[in-house]
C-alpha cells in the first residue's frame, strides 16, 4: 500500500506525493501525455526525439545534466507509445534543484538548429543499435504494421522510418513543445524522503506561474475488429527461426486487462507456466518461449513469441503454440495454478514498493490512467480475476481471425 | 517571480548511513550477515560461494553447475523445484561469475518456510539430471550461436581473450563445441567440492521475519554439510603483453563495437579509489567526457562509457560504444584524444565540483535500502575488506584534485598501452 497526497496546481499540473523515511533519496517523476500514438503518421518518432531535446538545454538552464549531476542526481527518460516520462532521483536534501530543472524544461527549451542536427544523428545511430544491428532486432518493426491498420501503434515509437526523423525541421519541434509540453498535459510525482507540504509549496513555487496550455484533445481513429488472420514471413541473416503470433487485447483500463495479463502468466511466467515446462523442458520444441502483454492504454496485444530448435518445422512450432493457447479456452485453470499466478503477481508488485523510483513512477502512471489509488487497488483486481474470466478472455482472444502471425525465418542459403 | 537563472542551494552528501550488519554463525561454520531495513514485508537470502569459473577445469562448468541447481534435487523433481518456487513466489537468481557464485532468493515473509526448504534443498541437494543438462546447454549454444551476430558481445570476448590471453579463465572465449564438452560428473564433481559452508558466506536483508536466524540456521547449519574435498583453485599464469590491436570484419554490420582497456588491478590496490574518480572523468557517467564529446557533440554513437572492473585476483579498465560503420575511424581517434587529454588538460573547476557531487550522489544511491546495502557489504566480503574501505573513498571524493586525476591518468591510463578491439566495419 503506496499512501499519498494528491494535489492540483490551477494551471491544471497534477502532483502527488509519497513519502518514505526508510531511504536518504528523492524520486522526481514528471510523465508527459504524449507518446509515439500522437505523431503525424508522416512524422514518427517525433515524441521520442523531442525527448532527446529535453536535454539539450531549456530557457534558463544551458545544461540540464550539469547542474542534477551538481547536486548528486541522475536521470533519465523514456518514451513509449503512449506516455513520455522523465525521471530522477537524488539526495533528498536537495530536492529543490529538481524542480528547478523540472520546471524550466516545461517553461521553454533552448532549440538550435545545430543541437536537433546532433541529436538526429545520436537517435539515427540508436536505431541502428536497438533495431538495425541486432539479430531480430526488427521484428517488431514488422509486427505492429501487421496487426495494426489503423491505430497509430501500427508504428514504433522509434518511428516508421529514419528519413522522419531525419527531416524534422525545428518549427515543427517548437510546435510539438507547444501542443503537449505545459502543465495541464503533465503530471509529478515525488517520493523518498520528503515533506508533502514542502513538496506542494515547492510545486507552487517552481512549477506554479508556468502558463497553463490548452489541453490536449485526443483523438485516435480506433482499430477496427480483425476479420481475418494475417500473416507475415521475413527472412534474415540469424542462426534459429523465430514465430510472433500477436492477437488483439483490451487497454490497461478495461475490466479484462487483468485477466488477460493472467493467461499471458499462465503461459510463461516463471519456469513452471505451461509454455516453458511443456514445450521447452520436457518438449524440447523451443530453446526460448515468452508470452506477454504489451499493456497500452488503447487496446493493446497479448503476444506469444518462441524459438523453435533447428529441425523443428515452424509450422509444427506454431501448431504447439496454438494447443496451448485454445486449451486455455476450453478447460478451466485449476486452483492451485491460477492461485500461483496471482502469488506471483502480489509477489512482484511488493517487490516494487521497495523502490522510490518505482512508487514515484507508478503514481503518475495510473493518475493518468484516471487516480494513482488505481495503483493500490491492482493487487485486489488480479485476485478478483476467477478462472470463468479465463475461459471467457481466451476464447475471446485466441481466435485466428485476431491473430497476426509472424515468420521471422533464418535465411535459406542461396 | 521566481528566479530561474540561479540554482537553489545545494548540500552535499558527506556521509553514508551504512547499515552495519549482525553477524552470526551457524553449526557448521557458515558466516550469516543479517541487514535489517525496508518498508516491505519480504527478504532476500543471498548465498555466495568461490566457485566462479576461476575454479573450473572445463569451460561453463561453473555456469552449468549454477544453472542446472533448479533441475532437480534428491527430494523434488525439477518439475516439481519450478512448480514450488512459483507458487510461493520465490524469485531465485542463478549468477555465475568469474571468482564467484551467488545464489540467492527474495521471498515475502508469508511464504519463508516453504521457500527456504526448497532453497536450501537446491543449493545442498541438486542431482544435475543428465538429460536436463543436455537441454540447457543446447539451449545456451543457441544463443551463444545468436550473440555471435551482435558486434557488441564479440568485441566484449575477443577484448577479455586479449587483456588475459586464451588460457586464462578471465580471458578465455567460449567456442561452440564448449558446449557438447560439458559431462553430468564435471557437474557434480564441482559442486561436492566448492558448494560447501567454509566456502561460502550468506547475507540476508531487508525486513526480518521472526526467529530469522533460527530458521536459516535450521536449512543451512547442517553439520554434516561439509565439503568433500578442499584445497586452492588451479592457478594460471597472468598474461602481460603491450598493446594489441584486433580488427574483426563483420560484414553485414551497420555498427562497430568499439572496445580499449587494459589490464590494471582491483580494489584492493591503493590506486583504486583515485583511478575510479579518474575513470569516471573519462566516462563514468554522463557528463563524462567521452559522453560529451562522442555522443552529446560529435553525434557519432548512442553512448558511449568507460569502467574499471575489480576482479578477485586482477582488474581491468575499458572503454566501450557503438558506432556508425562510417565515423568508427573518427570515433576511435576522439576516444584516443581525450584519452590522451586526461593527462593534461586539468578538470576545470566546475568540471571537478560537478563529478564529486555526482559520484557522492551515486554512491549515497547504491547504499539505499538493504538490498543495495547488501550488494555493498558483499563486495567487502568478497575481497576481504572492511568498512573503512567506503570511507576512504569518501574521503577521496573530498580530497582529490585535478593534479591528482591527471597523474593517476599517466600512471595507469596512457594510451599508448591500451588493447582495441573493433568488430563490425
């Protein structure tokens, strides 16, 4: 149980506090509601981009990283499909420079041509590095235009290609820091070792006289139903086949997402789910087996993914993967399994309560999912979850006509 | 309004609150550490044994033996092992490093009891199945086959083969047929003789559940618990060449991986504390300046960073990045460039100021809460040190000036004797 205080500055910027005496650190989470599902579909990997941008300076302060790393602090940030989220801890005594820092970068940024030029390459060269240069590197690239036509998440937050990034043009960045970058679109979160008043005063103080924006409206064109299965064979310079086989689930806030997140546990979680023990250990039909969801805000995917041995058809493989998936929707899970799934579920999420970042992280996270109290009612929803709602989500979900299915084949010697 | 321009005032960190651990000891002679702290309901029991490869006669016979201690024991098959851990959402970490092995559980006290029978049957009673041997070790030759196509991995093991040579355990380069060399009694054999109290040491942390002693002494103070044999690990010779450099075409690579080290020393070398300052400088973190200059200003790499890594019976310093195929030539020579102006270009007074006060930070992070308490003391324990250890590089942080940095660059990091290793184009 994470206790908090919740309070709204009037330029709309939400902050919540935790406060945790046990540790000499302060978290400072700051998340952005924009993630890659809001680029120009001619314009990806803008947000991600732009975070790299929050670096490079803001309108008082030439060096972000200089004066947090002053203060005994670190940092960092990532993008998703849906959220920006910036993050760093530091000595709790010097909580203010953080919200100095903070709040500059959401005054204004300090753009250049010549720092978007250098970070165009360092992001171009992180393609290369995450994506282009290691073995199946891509495969999501593939994926998300397979399973998604309409919806934005048919793109990475990497971006479609490299050439977007490549012609973004610093009006469109000034642009972008406009729309979505001021206090009503964002939300902070402080945990450690600190005062909530202190904290709230401090809000005020930094963040308070920072001009409220217009806020944002969104507006995503929804996925349609899949009719029909879809299926995609890519062939590439690696030693073992790979199957992703992506079907269509609810989003984070739906009342099924805990049931779906439970099967993708019963299938791989931990070495003694179906898929491991089966198909790995005792099968011996894959040396590596994962099932996961992808748990977006809008509907996301439950993703089964494995590596069958040499020898083994890749047809055979996806067969054994789909026995195990339809068996989840047609026999009901016995107690003792769906029990172990939810201790492990508890298990985890008390091991992350350990963790200032992670308490200061997951505040703002389900605030912006509708009230960070979502976040200490998980641990009920997933022990709700009965092994009906299994049969029923599965049935749902492990259809072909909702599954994208995909190859990812050694290459045949020429 | 608020005065934007200026920082609000800072304190620095000038003290740790190091949570001195209670020590006891069981029986049979095993050293336990109890750290106390958290806000959460569960622990973590950590055992540690020298058993890394450095005691090995074969290659991945050390990782094979950690690996393969969930597969089964003489009272639960490997099924039921796995069927069990999961249940009681016991979270077990197998890690198989060069001096050591740790093996270690984090449980919520709810579920101790069952957790530790089935810990303390794992580390005490595993049967290392033949057929559930030759499963993981084909498995692990798939993704040895996999990591051979990533520049970053073979530039990191043809870097180790150069600083310690091939037949050195720190240096030696896993081949593919390592893997079909491995036999079930290679396995038990290492296990009698390392897996055993007066080899080993356990730190449990975080919020300590009633009669926590009484009960880790019941699984692990066996008195019987003994090992079959003893004595000293083989001892290698230390290779110690000048500078090499090794070039591997990888065709198909967008990106080289770049890698420059040498050999030096561990913690316990009265270096260490200065050379981890001067590394730190050079690219310990992100204001570092290789960062600065390679990825922040020349756009050539997504990062870039150096290390010194302290090993039981040696050292090493390197420094690694990814780069575009077509800036590799450039990049190497800024990386040699500002390897060379760490000898004589002082840090600047902003420069020094702004790494202490982040190493300070730094270190004041990876004392919070007991698990990173815990990882801290077992780096004592490792290498034989005390507290004093952390204090003096306290104390180090406080006293070291740039003269300081430039002359441990000169002794320890010139150039000129560093290896390179480039795999890609």
């Amino acid at each position: 149980m994470v206790r908090f205080r919740k309070h709204t500055l009037s330029n709309g910027l939400r902050v919540l506090v935790h406060s945790d005496q046990t540790t000499p650190m302060a978290a400072v989470n700051v998340l952005y509601d924009v993630g890659a599902r809001d680029e120009d579909p001619e314009r990806t990997g803008f947000a991600h981009l732009f975070e790299h941008l929050m670096f490079e300076g803001s309108l008082h302060i030439p060096r972000f990283d200089y004066y947090l790393q002053h203060a005994g602090g670190e940092n960092n940030a990532f993008t998703t499909n849906d959220i920006t989220n910036y993050y760093l801890t530091l000595p709790a005594q010097n909580l203010e420079t953080a919200f100095w820092l903070e709040s500059d970068r959401m005054v204004g940024l300090a753009f250049s041509e010549a720092k978007l030029n250098t970070q165009k390459n360092v992001v171009t060269e992180e393609y290369r590095q995450s994506y282009l240069n290691q073995p199946y590197g891509d495969a999501w690239l593939l994926l998300r235009p397979l399973a998604y036509e309409v919806h934005p998440y048919r793109w990475s937050t990497i971006g479609k290609n490299i050439g977007h990034i490549q012609n973004a043009s610093l009006q469109e960045v000034q642009d972008f820091f406009t729309t979505f970058y001021h206090p009503a679109n964002a939300i902070l979160a402080v945990a450690g070792n600190v005062d909530p008043e202190n904290v709230f005063a401090l809000a005020e103080k930094w963040f308070g006289d920072i001009t409220a924006g217009n806020r944002y409206v969104r507006q995503l064109p929804a996925e349609p139903p899949q009719q029909q299965e879809k299926r995609l064979a890519a062939e590439r310079d690696v030693p073992q086949h790979q199957i992703y086989m992506a079907f269509h689930a609810c989003g984070r806030t739906h009342p099924d997402f805990h049931a779906t997140d439970l099967l993708s546990d019963i299938l791989s979680n931990g070495e003694s789910a179906r898929l491991p023990a089966k198909l790995v250990h005792d099968q011996k039909v894959f040396s590596e087996i994962n099932a996961y969801v992808t748990g977006n805000l809008d509907p996301g995917l439950l993703v089964i993914t494995g590596k069958p041995h040499h020898g083994v058809h890749i047809d055979d493989a996806e067969d054994m993967l789909w026995k195990e998936a339809h068996d989840l929707a047609v026999n009901a899970t016995d107690k003792r399994e769906l029990q172990k799934v939810k201790n492990r579920v508890e298990a985890t999420h008390t091991f992350s309560e350990s963790n200032v970042l992670a308490k200061a992280m997951n505040l703002a996270y389900y605030e912006l999912q509708g009230d960070a109290s979502l976040y200490n009612q998980q641990m009920e929803a997933y022990a709700r979850v009965t092994d009906e709602d299994l049969l029923r989500v599965a049935a749902s979900t492990f259809r072909k006509e909702n599954a994208s299915v995909l190859h990812y084949q050694t290459q045949r010697q020429p | 309004m608020t005065n934007r321009k200026h920082p609000p005032p800072k304190q620095l960190v000038t003290q740790i609150p190091y949570i001195k651990p209670r020590a006891a000891e069981l029986d049979n002679g095993l050293p336990v550490y109890f750290i106390e702290g958290g806000t959460e309901e569960f622990v973590k029991v950590e055992m540690v044994f020298f058993a890394g490869s450095y005691h090995q006669t074969r290659p991945l016979v050390s990782y094979t033996t950690t690996n393969l201690l969930r597969n089964g024991t003489k009272n639960n098959s490997r099924e039921e092992v796995n069927e069990q851990l999961d249940y009681y959402s016991a979270h077990l970490q197998l890690e198989a490093q060069k001096d050591i092995v740790s093996v270690s559980v984090y449980v919520l006290n709810k579920h101790l009891e069952p957790a530790l029978k089935l810990f303390s049957d794992i580390i005490r009673l595993p049967v290392f199945p033949e057929e559930e041997m030759r499963s993981f070790l084909k498995n692990q030759q798939q993704i040895h086959l996999i990591n051979q196509k990533k520049v970053q991995h073979v530039a990191r093991t043809y870097f180790n083969e150069l600083v310690y040579g091939e037949q050195h355990p720190y240096g030696y380069r896993l081949k593919p047929d390592d893997f079909d060399r491995v036999v079930q009694a290679d396995l038990q054999q290492f296990h009698r003789r390392w897996f055993y109290p007066g080899n080993a040491f356990c730190i449990v942390s975080g919020r300590m559940p009633y009669m926590i002693e009484k009960r880790i002494g019941k699984y692990f103070g066996d008195r019987n618990w003994q090992g079959a044999e003893t004595g000293e690990p083989p001892r290698y010779p230390m290779l110690t060449s000048g500078s090499r450099k090794v070039h591997l075409e990888m065709p198909e690579a967008l990106q080289s991986a770049i890698r420059i080290g040498k050999q030096l020393f561990n913690r316990t070398h009265p270096a260490f504390h200065r050379l981890k300052v001067t590394n730190a400088l050079l690219g310990g973190y992100f204001g570092s300046r290789l960062m600065q200059n390679v990825r922040q200003d020349k756009g050539y790499t997504y990062g870039i960073g150096s290390n010194i890594v302290s090993l039981l019976r040696n050292g090493y310093f390197f420094i690694a990045t990814q780069v575009g195929s077509d800036v590799s030539k450039a990049a190497l020579d800024e990386i040699y460039n500002d390897l060379k102006e760490l000898r004589h270009k002082p840090a600047g007074k902003d420069e020094l100021e702004s790494l202490k006060n982040y190493l300070a930070g730094s270190f004041l992070r990876s004392f919070d809460g007991p698990f990173a308490q815990s990882e801290r003391f077992k780096e004592l324990l490792v290498f034989g040190l005390d507290f004093g250890h952390y204090d003096e590089y306290m104390n180090t942080l406080k006293n070291i000036t740039a003269e300081d940095i430039m002359e441990c660059a000169g002794l320890y990091l010139n150039e000129e004797e560093m290896m390179e290793v480039v795999a890609g184009k």
